[in-house]
C-alpha cells in the first residue's frame, strides 16, 4: 500500500469584505496548495443539509426555504441586526463546516493546505489551523470591489465593513499579514509565505 503523505500544516487565511482573499488563495493555487473556502461550504450546507435547514427555520421562527430555495436576502436581514439569531445560526453551521474541512485536509497530500474564511477568528476556525495570514486593504479599494461584483451600494458594503473584525484586530492574532493593495505586489509577499511554510516543515 502506497504510504500518503497528509499535510504537515494547516494555513488559515482572513480579512475583511473585499480584502481579495480569493486573488490570493488563487496565487496559492497557482504554487500546487489545495484551498478550502469556508463560506462557500457554509452556503452549500445551509442550502443541502436536511437537519440544518430544520433548524434554521426554528431558529428563525418561519419558513425561510420559500419552494425548498433558502431566501439569502430575508435571512440577510434577519440576523444582520439580530446578534442572538446570528450566534445561533453560526452555532448550528461552523460545527458542519469544520468538520468538512478537516475530512477534506486528511484527504490532501500537498506539505501543507488552506482554510480561507472571512470569520476566521470570529467562527472559532483560528483553532483548527497552525499559522495565519491576514488580507489587508484601503477601505476605499474594498469598497470599490464589492460594489463593483455584488449588488450592494456603499453604505451597505461600510455597514458590513463596520460589522466585522478591524483589520488591526486580525493583524494582532496573525503570523502574516497581505497588503493586497493596488500599489502592492502580493505575489513576492506569498513566495515568502510559501517560502517560509515549507522551510518550517522541513527543518
């Protein structure tokens, strides 16, 4: 039997609406490192997972899956500026997501994988990996690229921006941070990262 080797490292990264965190997991990518997207799963589990869509309606006191389809907008909007319904649906679907990952990471034969997720510290995920890297940018950028790929106007980009962790939170928790700034040459900045990863692993 062929001996798999798992990965030896597991590299969280973060940062807040519009920081660019997919153009960075895409230059990891590029480097050979499988990347698991943390909100995408959590979409995916919220939309397909029998149990979690039960319960999600309990937790909102109606039927939020209008012809079976979760109405993203309507539940946006309830827990947006409830804190308590908010706690309990993350409660319900961060467990699901983790576990994901963790069956997705054993699968991995690469020296190290990626956890990309926009809560990372706020979900509890920090806990499940070795090492962080934080995606930092100008506000006015971040609000520039949201506005620009979802349908949302300004002050709903700064609404959210404004919900999240700030970056100098993230930055104190991280052992990397991205400038991911226009004026800013990330790919040198990851090489290093990758650089750095793998001289750990092999020292």
């Amino acid at each position: 039997m062929i001996n798999v080797e798992k990965p030896g490292m597991k590299l969280g990264i973060t940062g807040g609406i519009g920081s660019g965190k997919t153009s960075v997991c895409k230059v990891f990518n590029v480097l050979g490192i499988p990347v698991f997207s943390a909100d995408p799963e959590a979409r995916e589990i919220m939309d397909n997972d029998r149990i979690i869509k039960r319960e999600i309606n309990e937790i909102v006191g109606k039927n939020i899956y209008p012809g079976g389809q979760l109405n993203r907008m309507e539940l946006a909007s309830l827990i947006f500026n409830n804190r308590d319904l908010l706690e309990k649906v993350n409660s319900l679907v961060h467990p699901v997501v983790f576990e994901h990952f963790n069956c997705w990471a054993e699968k991995q034969t690469t020296p190290y994988v990626i956890m990309e997720a926009a809560i990372l510290f706020e979900s509890g995920a920090s806990k499940l990996v070795d090492r962080i890297a934080t995606i930092v940018a100008p506000v006015e950028e971040r609000i520039s690229r949201v506005t620009r790929r979802n349908k949302l106007n300004r002050d709903q980009v700064m609404e959210r921006i404004k919900n999240q962790m700030t970056d100098e939170e993230r930055i104190k928790m991280s052992d990397y941070v991205i400038n991911n700034s226009e004026n800013n040459m990330i790919i040198p900045v990851i090489l290093r990262i990758n650089e750095d990863l793998l001289t750990h692993l092999n020292s």
